[in-house]
C-alpha cells in the first residue's frame, strides 16, 4: 500500500468530520454526566438548561444514547435518566480496580466490630467519591449514594486523603475549590485546614465533627500505595448519639489500623508520620 494510501485508510479526508463526531461524542458524554449526577432524573428542558445546548440537540443527543442502551426516559413522568449500560460501564471500573475488591471484607469486618456504616472513597480532583460501603444495621444510619461526592476539606475520607498530599497539590486545589461552608463547623481556614491536616498525618485518621452533614461523625484513615501516596480511604459514620467524642477516637484507632492491615495486603507502605509528601 502507498504512504497515500496509508494516511487516508487511516484518518479522515478532513478535519471537519472528525472534530463534528468529537463535538457530538463530548456533548453525549456531557449529558451522562448530568444525568448520573440526577438519580431522580431531569426532564429535557433541564437537560438543554444545564448542558447549555438547544432542546433540539439535546433531544437528538439523548435519543442516540438511549438507541445504545445508555438512558432511558420514563414514559410516565417524562424525564431522562442513566440506562443498565451506563451502570455495567462504570461497575467495570469498580472490578479493574483491585483495592476495592480487597478493601470490601475489611469494610464489612469494621462494620460488625463497630455496628456503624463503613465506606471507602477515592479523590478525583478537589473532591472525594465514595465507591463501595457497607450499611450500618442500625435503624438510624449513614446512608452514602455510591459516586456521590464530598469537598477534600469537608470529609474524613477527603482530609484523609488530602493530608498526604505533596503541599503544592494541596494549594492548587485550595485555590482552584476554596473552602466552603458545608455545615457551621466546616474547616473554612485555610490555617486551621493545614494544622488537622498535620494532626491526621501524626494521629494516621480524620475525624469530621459535623463539618459535612450536621449530626453526624466521621473517622477516617488513609490506603497507601507502594509509593506511600494516597490510594484511598476508609472511613466509620455514624450519628453523634452513637459517636460521642471519646467513642470517636476509639474508633480513630479501629479505623487506622484497618487502613494499615489494607495497605499491607495491597503491597502499599504506610509512610512515617514526619514524613512530608512530595
């Protein structure tokens, strides 16, 4: 085959069509996005609004990705929602990933020892996910949705994850994500941020005191790869009722040990409590 040959079979004739099939295919992208962050599902004029694209675009978009089996609409109350093979796709990032498969009987033991929910979350970004969990027995307990996310400075699972962090990382999302208010008693300091963060790294877990949802405590400790930098992190939430302040740090020490016993099973190294990310 000639090298003119070569270079046609391989790309398109023109740019044109290729960046119109892109546009499409991030604009397609777009709309799951906005749809798996809405369980309850959002009509089509809330898709256009939100996606910033006219209602005709968006509904040629949704149907296209409705013919794929990646949402549906509800014929009763109209609106669009994430179809069975946006779920297969985003379960088989949960597979690929080992750790999450490793953490999960740890989750369950932590949740029969201390009769709370337990989680595990990774970070994307200024932000924690939540990934897997095991439920709390209790009538009165912490629910997370799985995907749902938490700001880094606003969780257990987020400043546990955030403490490890090399410092110029820590400051690119301060700046990029500031420090909102969640709750009354969230850290919106950046001094006061940066002196818990040197308390989780001398303690090995976080704790939340109301500084995500009001009510509700959180302890959480940090999964460390080969490297020693974060992978992941697990955490304990429950009620205040159940999780005053000296039950808390009792269960800092389940939950650190338990991120310990994790990294360890992964291959990780948990790094010294002096020693400064980089």
């Amino acid at each position: 085959m000639s090298e003119g040959k070569r270079r046609s079979a391989g790309r398109p004739a023109t740019g044109k069509t290729s960046g119109g099939h892109s546009q499409s295919l991030v604009r397609g992208l777009n709309l799951l996005e906005l749809l798996a962050g809405s369980p309850n599902g959002l009509a089509l004029s809330e898709v256009a609004e939100e996606s910033g694209l006219a209602p005709s675009t968006t509904h040629r978009l949704l149907q296209a990705l409705q013919s794929q089996g990646y949402v549906t609409q509800d014929n009763e109350l109209g609106v669009w929602k994430v179809d069975v093979k946006t779920f297969r796709i985003g379960n088989s990032f949960l597979e690929a990933r080992d750790f999450i498969g490793t953490s999960r009987p740890f989750l369950r033991r932590l949740t029969a020892q201390t009769g709370e929910t337990s989680n595990l979350g990774i970070r994307d970004g200024g932000t924690a996910v939540f990934l897997a969990q095991c439920e709390s027995p209790q009538m009165m307990r912490m629910i997370t949705r799985l995907g749902s996310r938490a700001p880094l400075h606003a969780s257990g699972v987020g400043k546990a994850l955030m403490a490890w962090l090399p410092e110029d990382e820590i400051e690119r999302i301060l700046e990029e994500q500031g420090l909102a208010s969640i709750t009354n008693c969230t850290l919106n300091d950046t001094a006061a941020l940066y002196a818990s963060l040197a308390e989780v790294r001398q303690r090995g877990y976080a704790c939340d005191r109301e500084e995500h949802a009001v009510g509700l405590h959180c302890v959480a400790a940090c999964i460390h790869n080969e490297h020693g930098t974060p992978l992941a992190a697990i955490s304990v939430s429950g009620p205040m009722a159940r999780i005053p302040e000296p039950r808390l740090l009792e269960l800092g020490e389940l939950v650190r040990e338990t991120a310990h016993d994790i990294t360890s099973r992964l291959g990780g190294r948990v790094p010294a409590a002096d020693e400064v990310p980089s």
